[in-house]
C-alpha cells in the first residue's frame, strides 16, 4: 500500500487488528497530541475510544471524538 501525504500532514496508518494505544501510555500518546492541537489552531484532533473519548476543554472545539471500538468505526 502507498500513501500519499502533503509534507505538513501526519498519518499514522495500521492493520485494524494492531491499532492500539492504552491507558497505560497517556504521556507517550495522547498528552503531547493534545499539546500539539492546543498550538496548532489550524489542527483537528480525533480521539476513538470506547467508553472514553474525552479531551481537555482547551481543544474541545477542534476535537473529533466518537465513542465506539476502533475496529467497528474504521474496519468497515
């Protein structure tokens, strides 16, 4: 598979089965994008978990979030 990007973009792509990132690694994860949201104004942060897609209220209005398992939103 071959991904294009715009050089100012991330993408983190995975097989369904492996995309994961627990509650044991917040500081590694999830704080530094929540940190990288907060000084990007231009920035939309996605966050898919079920039973705990929650953000600071400082990213809240550029926040995606849905409240499901990963594999039902994007293996479909």
């Amino acid at each position: 598979m071959q991904v294009f990007m715009p050089p100012d973009k991330v993408l983190i792509a995975a097989r369904c089965r492996i995309l994961s990132v627990g509650a044991n690694t917040p500081a590694i994860i999830k704080y530094p994008f929540w940190q990288m949201a907060a000084q990007n104004s231009h920035a939309t942060y996605a966050c898919i978990n079920h039973g705990e897609a929650i953000v600071p209220k400082e990213i809240e209005k550029q926040t995606i979030c849905i409240n499901q398992k990963i594999e039902k939103v994007l293996c479909k």
